[in-house]
C-alpha cells in the first residue's frame, strides 16, 4: 500500500466520521476490538448487546455493529436475534465473530441481515471484515499494521478476491465450470401440431456411494500434494451435498465448513455467496431454532444430476 493510499485513507475516514459499535463480555476481546476499528480507519463506540433484549431498546448507535458471541446462551442468542431483525431493518452491517462450537447456534439467529460471521478470527481477519461491511466507501484502505498482519492482510485480500473470481464465474454463462440451465424445450416428436412442449425429465441423482468416493479422492490427492493446490470449495460444497440429497440426510453448516476444505470464515463466506446466487438454501429446523440448515436448490439439484448423466455417458463412449 502507496503513501497516497494511506493519506487517502486517513483524510476519507476523518471527512465521513465512521463508527463501529463494539460489543464483548470479555474486557481484553473489546479492548482488542476497539483497536482492530481504529485500526481500519473507523472512531467506536460501545454497544451494549443485552439491551437488545428491553422492549424499547435504543437505536443502533453506530454505522457498523461488531459482536463477540463465543458461546450460545439463550439470553445472548435471544439478543442476536434481535438485532439481526433491527440491523436488516435499518441497514446496519454486523461482524459476528464466534466459535467453531457456537456456530450452528449462532447462524441460525443471523438470517436476515446478511452478517458476515468470523470463526475465531485473528486481527487481520477482524479488519478485513470490518472493511467488507462497508461498500459505500469503495476506496477505503486499511492503516498501516505491523509486519506479520500486513503478510495476514495481502493474503487474506488475495484469497477474497480469488472467491470472488470464482463466484463471478460460477454465477454467469462465460467461463463457468458449469451452468445453471434450464434444459431446451423440445416437442414430443409424433407429429401433433396440438401437443405442448414437453421438458425432458431430469436425470436421477447419482448413487451417493460415487459421489462420496470422488470426495475421498479429492481428499486423498490434498493428503499427497497439499491442500492449497485444490482448494475449490464451491466444488466440494456442491458434492457434500448432492450425496446428502441423494441420501435424504440434512448437513449442518458446520458439517460443510469442513467439507468445503478451506478455514471456517472462508467457507462461511462461500456459503453465503452461493445462497445469494440460487444455489443453496438456508432450511431452518423446525423442532429447534438455534439450528439451521444447507440444501441444494432445485436448480442446483437439477445441475448436479445433469452433470453426473453427461459424465456416465462420456465414460460409457470412451469404452
């Protein structure tokens, strides 16, 4: 990052006057938290989570809310929920950071602001996201950190542009590793004028025997040649749950976060990217809200099965 970059980011904060509302329980995170919004160029001020549990609670104090949530008590899960509502009614971005154990109770009560939950995050992480809440400042930079978080920040802002890249790819016709199609009408071919178009029935979902085979292959190949030379998250979201599908079994977001391959936040993200573009569902349990989960969308479903019928074809023709 350029000197200009720095001013510029240091007269822009100063000029719009951003604030981030820190909550914590714990006096060392808020500390910590305070610093990671002065870090990226935003003043703070402390935001008392609980309060969202009055019945006249006071308005959001800030333009950023950021909230540590380790554990899943009813009275912390019944505040999240709270503001969850009142953030997506006025707009306000939420940084949720919480624990791998605490996840599935905190995902469930986050469904309607879009927050951009954080597992366990380091402070390069913590800044990347405060900075993420803000599209409407496209040209903020981050101030200078020391050393080992500015190597934590440029490979963090490579890997979320990467994901980006790829979701770009994912969810348009050029360049796609796959399309999401509707298959060509076409007519039933007996000579009546009269007979509506038919679409050609989907293929059945592949045996989910196969499916978790190819899984344990591509595990194997990230065993023998590392990890980060495979990692295609979109790709190992999408085969979990095509065999969880075909298995009639429901898979926690907490199951997929690790069987996307990458860390927790990074497969969180993947999640809710994919949930924006049709791909996946958010289903919430109906015998316990502090639990929710991942599906296929029909379309997704519909896809997969395609896929896996064009693939047993080739494989028959190579024969």
């Amino acid at each position: 990052m350029s000197q200009a970059d720095f001013a510029y980011a240091t007269s822009l904060s100063d000029a719009i006057s951003l604030m981030v509302g820190v909550y914590s329980a714990r006096l060392a995170t808020a500390a910590d938290f305070r610093d990671d919004a002065v870090t990226a160029g935003f003043g703070w001020v402390s935001y008392d989570l609980l309060a969202e549990l009055d019945d006249n609670a006071p308005p959001l104090p800030a333009d950023v809310i950021l909230v540590d949530s380790p554990v899943a008590d009813g009275a912390t899960l019944a505040a999240l929920m709270h503001l969850d509502q009142r953030a997506a009614e006025r707009g306000v971005p939420l940084v949720v950071a919480t624990t791998m154990s605490a996840l599935e109770a905190v995902f469930a009560c986050l469904d309607r602001s879009g927050a951009d939950i954080v597992i366990e995050p380091t402070r390069g992480e913590r800044v990347i996201a405060l900075a993420r809440t803000l599209p409407k400042v496209a040209r903020m930079r981050l101030r200078e950190l020391d050393e080992q978080d500015r190597e934590t920040l440029h490979r963090l802002t490579e890997q979320v542009a990467q994901i980006a890249a790829q979701i770009d790819r994912l969810s348009t016709d050029e360049g796609s590793a796959f399309r999401l199609q509707s298959p060509t009408d076409d007519f039933s071919g007996d000579g009546d004028a009269e007979r509506k178009l038919i679409r050609p029935s989907r293929p059945p979902l592949p045996d989910p025997r196969l499916v978790r085979k190819i899984i344990r292959q591509r595990q194997l190949r990230s065993e023998f040649l590392g990890g980060e030379l495979f990692a295609d998250p979109a790709w190992d979201i999408l085969l979990d749950l095509t065999a969880a599908r075909a298995e009639h079994t429901r898979v926690s977001v907490t199951s997929l976060c690790i069987a996307s391959g990458v860390p927790p936040t990074t497969a969180l993200r993947w999640i809710s990217q994919m949930v924006e573009a049709g791909l996946l569902v958010r289903v919430e349990d109906e015998s316990d809200r502090r639990r929710a989960f991942i599906e296929l969308s029909d379309k997704a479903a519909d896809a997969m099965a395609r896929y896996f019928h064009e693939l047993g074809k080739a494989a028959k023709s190579a024969i």
